[in-house]
C-alpha cells in the first residue's frame, strides 16, 4: 500500500465516521461526538500529512506538524491549515475528559449540545478540505 492509498483510506474512514457523529448528536450523546470528532479530525490531518509526504507520529494532535509542512500543501488548503491546528489542539485537550471524565468531572455535564455542534462542525470541516485531495490534487 502507498501513502496516497493509505491517505485516501483514512479520508474515507473519515467521512464514513461522520454518519456516526450524526446518529450520537440525535441521541444527544454529546461527550462522545467530541470525542469521535476528535478521532475524525486526527485521522484526517494524518492522512493529509501522508499525503504530502510525511508519516505522521503517534500522537494525537499533529497540528504542528501541519504548520511546520504547510508549503507543502495545496496553496487552496495552506490558509485552512492554523484554524485545523488550533481546533486540532482544542479536540485533543477535551478527548480525555468526554470519554473518560472524572470524580469531579462527569462528561454528561460538561459536553453540552452547543461543544457537541462545534465539534461535529469542526469535523465536518475537516473532512470536506479532503477534497483538496481528490484527483492526485496536491
């Protein structure tokens, strides 16, 4: 397998995966939107990293490491790239407490419809810039 072929899975994964979103959102199972949107969000910026060139580490938030490799983008995507590095960052931080919270943090409370709409928004996002992509789009 190629890192294209590996890249064009994860974006198809993803967007797959946003139909899961949609179904947790209906049952207001806000916590877990986040988190999967988190995992969207990761496994798109991934799979765009791959697709320049780059194996991405194993770690959650490759926000960085999209800014520092920008240039390798497509110029229509560069200017998307420090807005999917923030809310890369921000997903990340909260992916923790949506799954897991804690004694004083029941995710139920905290992960209202409002955070669930933004995360769902932000993953959609994402996923679309994949676009850029389509047709060997680099």
């Amino acid at each position: 397998m190629t890192a294209d072929e590996l890249a064009r899975s994860y974006f198809s994964r993803s967007a797959k995966r946003l139909l899961a979103l949609e179904v947790l959102m209906q049952h207001e199972a806000f916590p877990d939107v986040v988190r999967e949107a988190q995992e969207i969000v990761e496994l798109v910026l991934k799979g765009m990293l791959r697709a320049v060139g780059i194996d991405p580490p194993k770690w959650h938030d490759v926000g960085q490491i999209l800014l520092e490799h920008a240039s390798k983008f497509p110029p229509a995507l560069q200017m998307d790239l420090p807005a999917f590095a923030a809310l890369s960052r921000r997903l990340r931080r909260d992916r923790e407490a949506a799954f897991y919270g804690d004694t004083d943090l029941i995710p139920e409370q905290v992960f209202d419809r409002a955070t669930a709409q933004q995360a769902l928004d932000d993953a959609r996002r994402v996923v679309a810039a994949t676009a850029h992509f389509d047709a060997g789009g680099r």
